[in-house]
C-alpha cells in the first residue's frame, strides 16, 4: 500500500514538473508537446526553470519537431501572469508573432523561418518584474495560424500603441474569438528581478540559481516595467521587428 502510495505521489510531482504550461494555465498544449526555448546557451529545462533577468534581455530561440498538418503558418505568443496591479494578478502581453512561415529542416524539426514582412504583431519585451516582487511566469504558446486569421475586435496589440494595451491580455478570450485551435506546443519560465533594493530596510542580492517553479514572499516593490525589446531570433534566424523603450508603473 506504501509503495502504491509512493508511485502515485512520483507520478503527480512528475507530471507536475514536465507540464508546459504552469499549474492551472489554460489552454494547455496537445498532449503536453514541448516548444524549445533558448536563450542564449540556456535551453530551458525543466519547464518554469527560474531565468536570471540579464538572460532574458533578448529574445529567444524558438524550435520544435512537430510537423502541424494541413498548417503553413504559426502563431506565437508569450505572457506574464504575474503583473500586480490593483492589488491582485494580472497578465501582460510580452510577444506576439502572427504570420510565421513554417518550414520543416532535414532532420525533422520545425524551423521558424526569417520574417522580414511580419504583418501585425507586438514585439518581445524582456521580462522584468519589479525588484522585491515574486518571480514572474512567463508562458510560450505555439499555435498553427487558420487561413482567414484575423486580429479580433477588441484586441488593440497588432502593434499595441502602448505597453498599457499589452496589460490584461485574455488569452482564452483571444484563441475563441480568433477561432485557434488548442496550442501545438508550449513551455514557461520564471524571472525574478533581485538587481536591487527590495525596500526601504533590506536590499535583494543579485543571483543565478535556477530552479523550477520557484516562490517568494518578498515584499512587493512597484513594477518598473519591461524592458526594450524587439522581434528577434527564432530557430536561430532574424525576425526584423521593432524595438521601443518602455516604462510604465502598476
């Protein structure tokens, strides 16, 4: 009976820890597919693997070995659940990237080509919670774009005029108004701004651990903001985009 126990318990911390969305996130990948994200050197792994905020600053590589039927085109997105403002959670719209040619290498795997004529979308802001505040999940979605795809009424973020228009993104909202089917692929990351003072009595010192799913009860200092960003490399290869400075407080 121990021992049934035991494996149970095995089997939920497993599945726990090889999910690609975060616990509770919806809508979750086809049969929990993991999209590739790298950044720099970094390939995420596990999945929600607690990211320094310095090596998030540029994009990341984007790759996966799923060959989508009767799909040329991909979607991809990736959003912080985490934002506080008006003392509860809410989400920010980080990337947005519509109209990505899909085109399969030799070895099998799903190479996001150069977009030099991307049109629409929000370019990538590196993550950046405020100092003090828990780490922040990021979430990467990848989904197969429909012939007729088009931005719906209400969602002012292909480009948003600013960062506050990224602010409450409604993903679920967004793929049922759009008509997207479940995501192919997805993966998720946490950062943590420890660069600075947390308060008024202690500071945060700078750290490197990466961990999965990791938590905090930092006192919540304002968020500053996210950071420039602009499209950037997929599979390795340039998407030309646009890059902004951004500050805004929550």
């Amino acid at each position: 009976m121990i021992a049934l126990r035991t494996s149970a318990l095995l089997a939920a911390i497993a599945s726990l820890v090889s999910a690609q969305t975060p616990p509770g996130f919806s809508p979750a990948p086809v049969n929990n597919q993991t999209l590739g994200v790298t950044y720099g050197s970094n390939s995420v792994m596990p999945a929600g693997e607690l990211i320094p905020r310095p090596e998030v600053a540029s994009p990341p590589t984007i790759t996966t070995i799923l060959r989508p039927a009767r799909a040329d085109r991909a979607i991809l997105f990736m959003i912080d659940q985490d934002v506080p403002r008006n003392n509860t959670r809410t989400t920010l719209l980080h990337w947005f990237a519509p109209n990505i040619p899909l085109v399969f290498s030799t070895n099998g795997t799903l190479a996001i080509s150069p977009v030099t004529n991307i049109i629409g979308g929000a370019p990538y802001l590196q993550p950046s919670p405020g100092v003090g505040d828990i780490p922040h999940k990021y979430v990467f979605l990848l989904f197969t774009q429909p012939a007729n795809f088009s931005i719906p009424a209400g969602f002012n973020i292909s480009p948003p005029p600013s960062t506050t228009d990224r602010i409450g993104f409604n993903l679920t909202d967004f793929v049922a108004k759009a008509g997207l089917s479940a995501p192919i692929a997805g993966n998720w990351i946490t950062v943590q701004n420890l660069t600075g003072v947390a308060s008024a009595t202690g500071a945060m010192s700078a750290s490197t651990t990466r961990t999965a799913g990791a938590t905090s009860t930092a006192v919540v200092a304002p968020y500053t903001g996210a950071g420039n960003g602009g499209y950037g490399s997929l599979s390795g290869l340039a998407l030309a985009g646009v890059a902004g400075v951004v500050g805004f407080m929550l």
